[in-house]
C-alpha cells in the first residue's frame, strides 16, 4: 500500500464538533457528544465479491446449465451471488500489536522498550453461510478444493495454472444501520470500516453436516475457512464508500425492502458493480486482473 494515509481515516468532522463540548467533564460527556454521535452498533455487514476467476467460473460450471457459454450465467457465478445473499458471519480479523524490545540499564536493570516490528498476521478468514437442501454449498465447495487439489492424486485439475485462476478477491464492509438509506450521502457516510481479501481460496469440505445422530434435525449451516491476504486503508475506505453509495448497490437494498430476491447481483456489473473499480488497491496489481 506504500507510505502515506492509508492507515488512518478521516475523524476530523468527529473531533471539529467534540472541541465544542469536551470541557463538560460530567457523565463522560454523553449528554453532549449524542448532539453530534452515535455510539458505534455492530452487526452490520456485506460482502462483495469483485474478482471472479473466469477459469474456474467456466470450467467447474454445469456445462449443461450454461449452454450459452457466458461466465455472468455460470453456476459458479450464481454460487458467488449466493454468497454474498447468505453470508452470515465473518470471524478471525487480527488485532495488530506493535511489538517492541526492551533494553536495559543501570544497576537496577529497569527496561525501557522501543518499538522493533508489526504485521497483520492473517492468512486465514472464517466465514459462515446458510445451507439449502441439496447441499450446493457443499457441492460447489468441493468442485472448486478439489479442482485446486485432486484428493485422490494430489493434482491440479484446472486448464490454466497460477493463484489467479482459483482465487477470488472480495470487499468486506461493516457500517451503521443508516446502510439502509435511500440518501447516497448518508450510505456513504455510514462505512464504519472496510478490507479487501485478496488471494483468496476454500481449505475445508466440510463433511461434518452428513453425520447421524438420532433426534438431531438441526438447520444445516456452512462455515468455511479461506486463504486470504488482508488490506486495508483509506484509499480502501474510499473506494468502499463510492460503491455503498452507487445505484447499484441502493438497488440491492431497494430489493430488499420490496422482498424481490431474484438475481442478486445482476449480469456483468458483478464484475464491476456500479463502476466503482477495486483493481490496484491491493500489493500485486496482477492479482486483480483478467485471468484470461
């Protein structure tokens, strides 16, 4: 990402308005700072994928079920979109930790630390998502792990070989509940923070689901866990605040509230939805680009 403001966002309207009041010292200043905050409400949350590999999206697709060939009416297109309909739970964001060395002195070996390294520290992600009869989770799940990797001979089954070609890249964006606006303005302004994974691929065929237990009929639920590289900054935020507030994403939301649930995320906008690109946001441009 390079040095500059990609790691801290912008909180000077926030502190504009709080030197107005700060000097009121009496009940943390609750009465004062709600004239101009709420306080931060979780369980908000999308995903989007916006890097589809076309290798893997024609190749594992039912040929049968996508006789016109377009990679926008695959089966692994709509799995993609169903998704991002499902997704239930996102776990394993790192806390990163300044680390630091001590160095002592004196007689009495008192330490004085300095700062020494940091890192994100994630490769992984978990993510949960709703199971349907017929297992299509499931299914897709494992076309595309073994695909990477045949279980039975240890070989890579796609076409065309490199991360590129089995790897998806998605914005991961948590806000307020004023996501659900009709005003741009106010969408926008309600991204509380956002990442893009990159490099991102299944490790699990999850099994688990099929045992038996008498009694046991519970709702089935998927939770994977991802390879994933992290990013994120301001010109992330940015980016994830242009595409809250695009028509393409309102029309999502106006879906929604009319409970008309049919093709979630359109035909080739899924690629680029409402023309607000993530291409160059992440360390290695070549990742984000067409695996053609």
């Amino acid at each position: 990402m390079g040095i500059n403001k990609s790691y801290s966002f912008d909180t000077t309207n926030f502190f504009k308005e709080f030197n107005k009041v700060k000097e009121n010292v009496f009940n943390t200043g609750i009465s004062d700072t709600k004239k101009f905050a709420e306080p931060y409400i979780g369980g908000y949350s999308f995903i989007h994928i916006y890097y589809r590999p076309l290798t893997l999206i024609k190749e594992l697709s039912d040929s049968e079920n996508n006789s016109s060939n377009n990679a926008a009416d695959s089966d692994f297109n709509d799995f993609f979109d169903l998704m991002e309909l499902t997704f239930k739970e996102f776990q394993n964001l790192p806390s990163i930790e300044l680390q630091t060395t001590g160095i002592q002195g004196g007689f009495t070996q008192n330490e004085h630390h300095y700062p020494t390294e940091i890192g994100k520290n994630m490769t992984d992600v978990s993510m949960k998502f709703q199971e349907y009869s017929g297992v299509p989770f499931q299914r897709m799940f494992q076309k595309w792990i073994t695909a990477i990797r045949d279980p039975e001979t240890g070989l890579y089954r796609l076409s065309k070989y490199g991360l590129k070609h089995y790897s998806i890249s998605l914005l991961y964006v948590n806000t307020s509940p004023a996501i659900g606006s009709s005003v741009a303005q106010t969408r926008s302004e309600s991204v509380e923070f956002a990442c893009i994974l990159t490099s991102m691929f299944p490790k699990k065929i999850d099994l688990d689901k099929f045992n038996y237990s008498q009694g046991d009929h519970s709702i089935g639920e998927v939770e994977q866990t991802f390879t994933c590289n992290l990013h994120w900054g301001k010109k992330i935020m940015d980016r994830a605040q242009e595409f809250v507030a695009s028509d393409y994403f309102w029309k999502k939301i106006d879906k929604a509230y009319n409970n008309i649930y049919d093709n979630f995320a359109g035909d080739n906008e899924a690629y680029n939805a409402g023309e607000v690109s993530f291409n160059n946001l992440n360390d290695k441009d070549d990742h984000t680009a067409n695996d053609k």
